[in-house]
C-alpha cells in the first residue's frame, strides 16, 4: 500500500465526523417531561461551564467553572424545588 491509500482512511474519517451535528437545547429537551427534562437541562448546564470565555482569559475571571457549576447547582435546585 502507498502513501496516498494510508492517507485516504483518516480523511474519510474526518470527513464522516463532519456530517454528525450536535443535537440543540431544544432538540435534548424535546419529548421530556417533569424531572427527567429538569436533569437534562442541568447536565447541558454543566457542559457550558467549560466553555471558553468570550474575551480571552482575565484576572476577574479566576474560578469561572467553579461559578458556572455553582449556578447551575442554584437553577436545578430551585427547578426541582417548584415541580
């Protein structure tokens, strides 16, 4: 086998992930009811905390997961408190 057919099995690969879309909030949410969508939001909370921060990084801040995580824990507790 030469270069170009060792070449062409990563490409495909790539090339096939590009074709998969993330589902939306909406679409996780979709079809959900009561605790099981107040756990997905949730989790989709969670997962933004590491997002990167929109300016670059800044001394003001430090522990921005911490906060995120802290926030999302306040939402769920209370959304869960009110069901």
């Amino acid at each position: 086998m030469n270069l170009k057919t060792y070449l062409l099995i990563p490409i495909l690969a790539v090339s096939l992930t590009a074709c998969f879309k993330a589902q939306t909030f909406d679409e996780r949410l979709a079809g959900k009811i009561g605790e099981e969508r107040e756990q997905e939001a949730y989790y989709a909370c969670i997962e933004r905390t590491d997002n990167p921060i929109p300016g670059g990084h800044s001394s003001e801040y430090t522990d921005h997961n911490g906060r995120m995580r802290k926030l999302c824990d306040s939402m769920h507790k209370t959304n869960i408190s009110k069901e």
